[in-house]
C-alpha cells in the first residue's frame, strides 16, 4: 500500500480546489529511470486510473500507480515539506537502500 501524510493531504486537496476542479482526480506516482541514483519518482494528478493500476484511497483521495512501480513504492509515503531547505512534495520509501542529496531519486 501506498499512503499520503497529512500535509501531503491538506496540499493534495489544495492543488486540486482550483477552478477546473473534479472529484474524479486523485494522485498518480510512479517510478521512472533517470536521476543521480538510477530510480526516479514521478507524480501528476489523473482522473483515468488504468485497467492495470493498483488503486488505493488514503485520507479521502485516491493513490494510483502502475504494478512495476508498485513493486519499487510498496510501503512508501507521500509527503510535503515546507522548509528552509526544501519545499515540496517527497517519497519516504522503506524500500530505497540509497538516496541523492536531493531526494528524487533512489536505488534499491
């Protein structure tokens, strides 16, 4: 399972009040290759969950993701930051044995 954190909740939901809003969109995240360490995360908002998605709700929204990322994501949190340092949204991933220094990217 995948899940959001409750800043990542709150920021979710703000992103998404905008003027085209619709209560069919929930987050995409994914795994591509790429980045310092090999893996990258990936995230974008989609209304259109795939036959072959895993799906989940957490906090009242919905978590999409393809299965071969699934596998790289099982466990993992969506966060949101706010700090001097970074702002954003980031993966906590139990499952990255080594990250970069920005956190975008991992390897297992």
């Amino acid at each position: 399972m995948i899940t959001i954190s409750d800043k990542a909740a709150v920021k979710i939901r703000e992103l998404l009040q905008g003027d085209t809003y619709d209560s069919s969109y929930g987050v995409r995240v994914s795994v591509v290759s790429g980045g310092c360490s090999g893996l990258s995360y990936k995230m974008d908002f989609d209304n259109q969950p795939q036959t072959t998605d895993e799906v989940f709700e957490d906090k009242g929204l919905k978590i999409m993701c393809d299965r071969k990322s699934f596998f790289y994501l099982i466990g993992t949190e969506l966060d949101f930051t706010e700090g001097l340092n970074a702002k954003g949204f980031h993966f906590v991933n139990p499952n990255a044995a080594r990250t970069c220094g920005c956190g975008e990217s991992f390897s297992l």
